[in-house]
C-alpha cells in the first residue's frame, strides 16, 4: 500500500489557526477591498465558530475531510485564475458562480450557505495569501 492510500486520513488541526489573526493584513495581500469585507464578509463572522465547532467536532470527520478537499480544489483555483481578477471579491464571487453553476439542485437552493463558507474559508485562512 502506498502512502496516498492514507492521504484521506489526514487532516488539518483547526485548533491551531491564530485566533488573533491580522486580517487587515490578509485583506491587503489578497487585495480584497474593506468595502467588501466591511459590508459581505463581516454579517457572515456570526456563523464562523458554528462553523469550526462542527468541523471540529469528531463525529463530523467525514465532512472535515470534505472541507479539506473543498479548500484543495479552491485554493487550485485561486492559483491558476488570481491574475484574471484585480481584487479578491472577484475571485471570491467567481469561485461562488463556479460552485453554484456546476453543483446539484440542492445546493443551488443553498446559495447563502455557499457564500458563508467561502468567506468562512478565507476568513480562517484556508484560502487565500496568508503571509
């Protein structure tokens, strides 16, 4: 058995993102706007602990490691079309028309929620420049 066999396995510790996060400097290396993350981003900070307490939470592993391959495939993305967009909310709500165009009826009725974890993903540091 090779190693990818237990790719699946791992995952990422949540617990040791900086709480005290710069977001400020984030924002400004990712070039996304204070418009759009003062007036989209920051109504969504409400949900963000939910969010990480049910990804945390051990009973949910088989979504974690959803999450994980979420942010893989996104931060894939970001790479290949980061120097198409001149800020980051356009990256962000082309990744959301992405999602939404190629996702089932379901989740197409859930089109906030995807939203939500998008800003969510960034938000924590999962996707976008960092440092």
């Amino acid at each position: 058995m090779n190693s990818f066999s237990n790719l699946h396995k791992q995952k990422v510790d949540l617990s040791k993102i900086p709480e005290n996060r710069d977001i400020e400097n984030k924002n400004e290396l990712n070039e996304l706007s204070k418009e759009y993350f003062d007036n989209v981003i920051k109504r969504n900070l409400i949900y963000f602990e939910q969010i990480r307490a049910f990804l945390m939470d051990s009973i949910n592993g088989e979504y974690l490691i959803k999450y994980e391959n979420t942010i893989d495939d996104i931060n894939a993305k970001i790479i290949i079309h980061r120097k198409d967009f001149e800020k980051f909310e356009m990256v962000l709500e082309f990744l959301y028309d992405y999602i939404i165009i190629s996702s089932d009826e379901e989740l197409k009725g859930k089109r906030r929620l995807v939203r939500l974890f998008l800003h969510y993903m960034y938000y924590n540091c999962d996707i976008g420049i960092n440092e």
